[in-house]
C-alpha cells in the first residue's frame, strides 16, 4: 500500500532538510521526484522526532570559503553556431526598447533568478537638460510581461521613501510611459483568506486595524468555529476573486504591449559582497587598513537594522514627518522672522497670522528620504499592529548596496581633503555621491560612512499569521545555501506528524484545521527576526570573510559554563552535545539560547577579537536558534544607535582613510564578458535631392573587449537637406558576439529637396570569455618543498609564493585542452594577479585594453615557434605540437615576450601538484629582466612532469584570496 501523494511530499521536504542541516546538501538541487517516490512506500518513512530530544549538534564540520563570487558567465560568449543564452536575448531586447543617443548601456551587471540587470546612463531627452544619470533597469528573463517583476515593484511600494531601502523611478523620468493602472497579481493558492489583509492606513481607526489585523490565537478561534457551510462560502468567495482578478488582467493587457521592468538609481560603490570580495582578494600595506574600524561596522549594522525596521514599520506610514504640511495661511509671517524682527505683538495685534516654518523647511530638507524608527508605542498597542511583516527572503551581501553620504559643506570639504591626499589624487572621484544632510538623523550619520541599501526584493513577501500548514510548507524554501534561518531547517518540522494532514491536491486550500505549523515558535515562524537573522549572517560574512557555514554550525555551551560538568561521548567517541544539554539542570537549558554564529565567540579562537565584542555578542544573540530569543528591533536600533556614535579611539580621518582605501582606491577588474563591446559605426547620410533608399548597409562596429555587442550606431548624417532615409540594417557579427541592433532612422529634413540620411551599422561582436574561479578549490597558504627536488629554484619558489599569496588562491578552472590549456592558464592568471591597473615597480599601469585574450598568446608562442626560439632548449617545435600541450618552459617564454609588448617585465611560478609526496611544489623561472614580477599558474601534475617526458597534464590559473 502506498502512502498519499501529500504524505510522502512532506517526508521529501523533511529529508532534504535534513540533509542540508546536517550534511550540507544544497536544497535547491534536491531530487524530488526521486525522494517523493522513495516515501511513497510506508516502510521508509522516518520516525517522527521527539520535540523534547531533537538533535542540534549531529551535523558535519564545514569547510571555511573565502567569499569570493565568481564572475557570472551568461554573458561569454557562445561557441560558433552556438545559439544566444536567454540572458543575452534579454539584454537585446532592451537595448532595443531603452534606445540611444538618450539611454546608453553601459554593461550588465548580474542574473539572478527573478531577471537580468543592466546600468544604463540617462542622458536626458536633451544632450544640454543637465548631468547624465546612472540607473539600472531590471527586466525579467522569460520575457516583458512578468508576475515577478510586478511582485517586486509591490513589495519596493510597500518600502517606498525609506532612506535604507532601494527606491524605484517612475518611468516617466526616462521618457518611457508610466506603467499605471498596476496590474493586479493573482491570489496565493496557499492562502486561505481573501486578499483583504490591508497594508494600513492612518486614517483608520482603531477598531478596524483591530478588525483587519487579528492576533494568530483570534484567527484560530474564528476559523475552529466555523461550519462546514461556512467554510464553502469563504471557498466561494475565494474563487470568486481571484477569478475577478484574472477578468482584470485580461482586460489590461487585451489591446496594448506591456512591459514589465523596474527602474533604481545605479549604486557606484558596489554591494556589501563586493567589499567582502575586495577584502579576501587584496592585502593592504597595514593592518589599519586590513581590519575593519569598529566604527564602520557599527555604522553598517546601524544601517541594516533600519532596513529591517522599514519592512516591518514602513516610514510611509509611521515617520512622523512623512505628510506634507498643509499650505500656510494667505499672507502669514514666518514666527522666526517675527521673532528677529521683534515685531511678533505688532502682527498679532494687527490680526496678521503668523505660523511656524520649521516643519515646512524639514519637510523641504527630507526630500522623501525618511529614516527608519521603531513606533514608541507599547507591543501590543493598537497602531502596532499595522506593521506588514514583510520577510525578504533573499537578504544576503549581494543585495545589499553601498550608496552614497550626506554632507554639509566643512564634512564635503574634509572629504576633499582626504582625496586629494589619497594615490592618484582620488581617481575615482565620479564614484563619490553625496546628498545634503537630513534632519531626522543621529550626528554623523551617514557622514563619514556610506548607507547601506536592502535591494531586490523580488522574493519578498508579506507574511501572515495563522495560517495552515500546507502555506508555511509551500513557502519554506527561501534565500541562498547558508542563508537558510532555523525557521526553514530546524529539526522542529521533523518533530510534527504529516499522517493528521489533509492537503489539497490541487490547491487552492481546501479549508481544513491543521495549525502545527503556526503554533510552533520556530518552524515557520518567519517574521522581522527572520530578516535580523540574515543581516546577522551578512555581517558574519563581513567580519570573516568566510561564506555562511554550510551546513550550519549549532554552537554549544562553554563548558566551564555546564552545571553538570559529565561528557558523555557519542559512536564516534566525541562529545555528545546534544546528551549533555539533556542532562543539565532545567534552569540553565532554559537560560542558554543556542546560536549558530561559529568563530565569532568562541573563546578558544581570537582572530576576530579586533571586532567590537559587544557587535560580536550581539550578532550571536541574531543567530539564536529560536527566533523569540534574538533581539526585538527596538532593542537593536537603540544598540545601534549609541553605539555607532562612539570613536573606539578611532579618529574621523582614520575612517576616511578606511573608506577611500576600500571603496576608491582598491579596484578589483570586471571581467572582460561584463563589458558590452564597442558600438559599431554609422553610415554617412546621402546626397541631397535623392528620394530615400531602401535599408542602409551594415556597419560592423569593431569587438570590443568582452561581453555583448553594443548598439548599433547613430543616425547617418543629412544632406543640404531632405527627408530621413531608413534606418541600417543589423551590424555583422563579431569574432564572439551577436550581431549589433539596426540603427534609427536619418537625421530630420531640412530646408530643401529630398536628401537620405543613412542609417548605422551594428555593434561589435564580444571578445574572449572571462575566466572563473572554480568555487571549493582552495591552496594551502604555504606550499610545502618535499626533500630533496627541484633545487634552488623550488626553495625561492616557496618563498615567493608565499609573499604573492599570503592567504592563498584559488584556482581557475578552465576546460581548455591541447595547446590552449596552457594559455588559458596564463591568460586567467594574467587578468587575476596583474589586472587593468597594476602598481609595477612603484609605478601604475594602464593594461586595460592591452589584457591578452588566449588568441594573443597563441600567436605570440606561435611567433616564437617560427622564429626558432625553443629549438635550443627542447628541440623542433613539432614536438611540442605532437605532445598538445605546453612546458613550462613554452609558457615562460610566452609571458616573457607579452611582458615586453606591454613593457612590463614578467616571470613565471608554477605550482606542481605533488605524486609520490602530496605536498605541492612551488617554482619560479627566472626572467633574464630585473626586477621581473612572478605570474603564478598551477599544473595538476597528471602523469609527473619531468624533463624529457610528455607533458600531458592541465593547467589553471590561480587567483589571490
């Protein structure tokens, strides 16, 4: 006999679950189907937990990577014959809508689930309205009109004017149509009620907030009472909107295109991942640049607790200076005037009104940039209860952007000051955005350290209470492998018996009475504490610089702390901390609150003891296990507060310093697939008096350095006069790229007869792939010399390698073989260790366009096969053809003669794999050049490499952490 289709479902959620919390297992990679069909027979299905003996502490240890985020590959370009990823179809569709010489791309900036984003410069609809724009436009991947995207730009409504929270721009503001009336999204087929839950409004009073926003034991109460007829018609009503909201969508998008994207302002310095990435990849001169000013993280954490208050407390609805003052009296005085002038007992005793200016004037300064504050109301006063409970659900690093500062004049000329003496006089200064100074802020803020934002909110949802269980269980998978909370993977879900369910098959929710779910204070319990839980792990990352822990790391008690000082040790022979908690006395079980932050506060490990230790107990209390033991946001915001405007004996101009260093000076390259290829050129305009041609001829655009085609180019110029011709046609393709979009029509007519303007050609085609970093591949920071082999060099080898890589690298992987395999390493090492600007000798480099692709090495070591160059050294080149790969020596050739095309004197170190000692070699080969700086690469050493064998073994790049 099988189990029910719904039975054995939740058995496979519990067991992949499982396997993320105590194996490491992705979630989102889980076989279903396999797992479903496993639990469909009774016998495998799993003893249901004790809640009383769950086990916390049975997982694996995890291996510690450094955050380090491979550039995104869905822009390299395709193999010949190749067809286009979805992605790059998604980037030509946009350059087609958002068109120049108004919006011009400058590259795509990442793919996420929900869509593909791309920075745009707007120009203004004309060239002298002012300074261009940054944005970025956020489209969808399955095409223009998206749910998601629609579901996006409501939850970004829902923050609208908070400071910490990105801002969505009306379309109107780039010259594109407004996308109103909103178009309606369909009911959550989880979701029993009917749509009625309202996001709040002031105006309201209390016995209807009360009415629309019942505690979870109120709509228990309610639900448990009801008939079996009164169930039906709540069924029925359910149907019937949703079905009325579907007639709607229908007649919205009957008769006209729509188009789903979302607009935000384009943040220069990057996200929280990117400084992350910056700090693991780049080794500054001191340690008062390497580690973090306790300052700067206090500010950051400041900064995402208001975040997390603007998705519970939105300041739309509970700053109290978010209306606008009604207009002043006619002819009224200002009071201050009044008051100066002395003539305020003149005025009222003529009858002049006078009224006060200051929430006009602090109005004006907000600028609809409201700050995040905790409503001063008690828990469960009746204005309290209109917070939305919106849960991110994909709150990590890479969304979280680093805007600009607010500044009044002595701050923005200390910040001048702290630029012109930066390396290079500060010359990212286009980077620096800046605001005037608000009035709703503590001192300081904001000042000396950039805002952090919340951004993409595409799987943000506002979450309700007392529902049943089939809507937490639909809802369980959020957020990205390590940033899972407990609420999704504790063992507390295993603990409930899915045999008493009766789900539905299919939904909508057949409305039955099953609330293990929302009665548990963990499982499911997603709220505010879940989104403290990931800026938590988000400052975690920054502090470590390790990813999260996978899988999660339970952190038991300091034993010096156990009451029952007895270790009872488990199969393995360790400690069995789930047995010692169960043996202590009740009183401390219910005192420790377990935590899942790993290193941090662990008194055994003081790496990190340069961090705040009070942020550090703080952050540990965010990760507790149970999301009632992690602190309220009210708590944390007053925390925050005083704390962020403490010194820690760190100066004003040492945090300068910081942030110039980090966000201004230190720039880690793009990778070349990021950049859109150079824009191809326009054909000339015709002779005048000629009626117009037909299509004009393809302009193929040069390749630029990466990535996409660019747009096609320009109108062609006009003659004395006449009317436009057609626009060109699309441009030829590149030696990577597709082929670049058509250009407009000619130049308008002018006085005279008929003259043709021609159109422009198509953009360039892309250039060579970037390289990867392969995730997981990790060195050792210290190769290690086994005894007695390679000599000097292998022993100057060590050393330099160990002053080139202090953290150690990652390496490359690339699936290049033959003769390329090797040049792909060096290429990969080339762009990761020296990149666009490297300091050489004390002197700054400009390598941007001269970074060689894999083709420019190959014709290089071809270059130096013909001319005889290895002939003395390993024989004819033939040889080395015929073996399809490349020694060492081959390479070090290579790199020497690119070097000298670029003037930069190179050398290469080879990491070899050890055979018969696993320890691995490092070996430099010296560059007749002085002063020549090592270009590391790594050989697996597949079948030894020794002199006058075959060098049959794969090469990779290496990347410094």
């Amino acid at each position: 006999m099988q189990a029910p289709a719904w039975e054995s479902y939740l058995h496979a959620i519990n067991e992949a679950w499982q396997r993320y919390r105590v194996d490491g297992e992705d979630i989102l990679e889980a076989d279903w189907d396999r797992l479903q069909q496993f639990f469909r027979n009774p016998a495998n299905h799993p003893p249901i937990l004790n809640i009383n003996t769950l086990p916390f502490f049975d997982t694996l240890r995890w291996r510690r990577y450094r955050y380090l985020v491979a550039p995104h590959s869905d822009f390299d370009p395709q193999p010949p014959g190749a067809p286009p990823t979805r992605a790059q179809r998604r980037y030509q569709n946009m350059l087609a809508y958002f068109t120049a010489p108004r919006l011009v791309s400058q590259r795509p900036l990442g793919v996420g689930g929900n869509g593909l984003a791309v920075h745009f410069r707007d120009n203004g609809p004309q060239p002298s309205a002012g300074p261009a724009r940054d944005i970025v436009i956020k489209v969808a991947l399955s095409g223009w009109q998206s749910d998601d995207i629609l579901q996006e730009k409501a939850m970004m409504r829902k923050v609208e004017r908070s400071a910490h929270c990105m801002q969505t721009i009306p379309p109107r503001t780039i010259g594109k149509p407004d996308d109103e009336p909103i178009m309606p999204l369909e009911l959550d087929t989880a979701d029993s009620s009917d749509g009625s839950d309202s996001s709040g409004n002031l105006s309201l009073s209390e016995a209807t907030v009360r009415t629309r926003h019942p505690d979870s034991d109120t709509i228990q109460q309610t639900q448990q009472g009801m008939t079996a007829q009164q169930r039906q018609q709540r069924q029925r009503r359910w149907n019937n909107r949703n079905q009325a909201i579907r007639n709607r969508r229908a007649r919205m998008t009957r008769n006209r295109q729509r188009r789903d994207y979302i607009i935000m302002d384009y943040m220069s310095l990057g996200t929280l991942s990117s400084l992350i990435n910056k700090r693991a990849s780049h080794t500054p001169a001191t340690v008062t640049l390497q580690q973090i000013p306790n300052r700067v993280l206090w500010s950051f954490w400041l900064c995402l607790v208001r975040g997390c208050i603007a998705m519970e407390f939105p300041p739309r609805k509970f700053h109290p200076d978010r209306r606008q003052p009604p207009p002043p009296p006619k002819d009224a005085v200002k009071l201050s005037s009044a008051r100066r002038t002395g003539m305020l007992r003149e005025l009222r005793g003529l009858g002049t009104p006078v009224y006060d200016s200051l929430p006009y004037e602090r109005y004006e300064q907000l600028e609809g940039d409201l700050i995040e504050t905790v409503p001063q109301n008690p828990p469960r006063h009746w204005k309290q209860l209109r917070k939305q409970n919106m849960v991110h659900g994909d709150l990590d690093p890479t969304n979280i952007f680093v805007g600009g500062f607010e500044l009044d004049e002595n701050a923005r000329a200390r910040w001048a000051t702290t630029q012109a003496n930066a390396p290079g006089g500060g010359s990212n200064k286009d980077k620096f955005i800046h605001t005037r100074k608000r009035p709703d802020r503590i001192p300081q803020e904001h000042e000396l350290v950039p805002r952090l934002k919340i951004g993409d909110f595409g799987s943000a949802r506002l979450w309700k209470r007392g529902k049943r269980n089939y809507y937490y269980y639909k809802h369980r998978v959020m957020e990205k492998d390590g940033d899972h909370p407990p609420e999704s993977f504790g063992p507390e879900w295993e603990a409930l018996a899915p045999s008493n369910w009766h789900f539905p098959a299919p939904p909508p929710v057949v409305f039955q009475d099953e609330r293990e779910v929302a009665q548990s204070r963990t499982c499911g319990y997603y709220s505010s504490q879940t989104n403290i839980w990931n800026i938590a792990m988000s400052m975690w990352a920054l502090i470590t610089g390790f990813f999260p822990p996978v899988p999660p790391q339970a952190q038991p008690p300091d034993p010096r702390t156990l009451p029952n000082r007895r270790v009872p040790l488990n199969s393995d022979n360790q400690i069995d901390w789930d047995q010692m908690l169960r043996s202590q006395p009740i009183a401390f079980r219910r005192r420790f609150h377990m935590n899942y932050c790993a290193l941090l506060v662990n008194p055994n490990v003081n790496t990190y003891n340069w961090a705040d230790q009070t942020l550090r107990q703080t952050i540990a209390r965010c990760l507790s296990h149970e999301p009632l033991h992690r602190p309220s946001l009210l708590v944390l915001l007053r925390d925050a507060e005083r704390n962020a405007q403490q010194n820690f004996n760190e100066s004003d101009n040492a945090i300068r310093d910081w942030i110039q260093y980090w966000f201004f000076d230190v720039v880690i390259p793009q990778p070349p697939s990021n950049n859109p290829a150079a824009p191809g050129g326009g054909a000339g305009g015709g002779p005048p008096g000629v009626p117009p041609p037909g299509p004009g001829a393809p302009g193929p655009g040069a390749p630029g350095p990466g990535g996409l085609p660019g747009a096609g180019g320009g109108p062609g110029a006009p003659g004395p006069g006449g009317l436009p011709g057609a626009g060109g046609g699309p441009g030829a393709p590149g030696p990577g790229g597709l082929p670049g979009a058509g250009a407009g029509l000619g130049a308008p007519p002018g006085a005279g007869g008929r003259g043709d303007g021609g159109g422009g050609g198509g953009g360039g085609g892309g250039g060579p792939p970037a390289p990867q970093p392969a995730p997981g591949v990790l060195f050792a920071p210290v190769p290690q010399l086994p005894p007695g082999s390679a000599g000097v060099g292998a022993l100057r080898g060590a050393r330099e390698y160990l002053a080139d890589f202090p953290n150690g690298a990652y390496r490359i992987a690339n699936p290049a073989t033959g003769l390329l395999c090797g040049l792909a390493a060096l290429q990969h090492s080339i762009f990761f260790q020296l990149g666009p600007y490297p300091v050489i000798n004390g002197v700054r480099q400009d390598l941007s366009v001269r970074l060689p692709s894999q083709q420019d090495l190959l014709d290089i070591y071809q270059h130096l096969v013909a001319t005889g160059h290895f002939a003395a050294v390993q024989g004819a080149a033939p040889d080395v053809v015929a073996q399809q790969n490349l020694t060492f020596s081959a390479l070090s050739a290579t790199l020497d003669a690119w070097g000298q095309q670029v003037g930069i004197p190179l050398q290469l170190g080879y990491i070899l794999e050890g055979v018969a000692d696993p320890r691995q070699v490092a070996v430099v080969l010296s560059s007749p050049q002085p002063n020549a700086t090592t270009i590391w690469i790594y050989n697996d050493n597949a079948e030894q490499l020794i002199p006058g064998q075959a060098a049959l073994n794969h090469f990779e790049g290496l990347n410094p952490l």
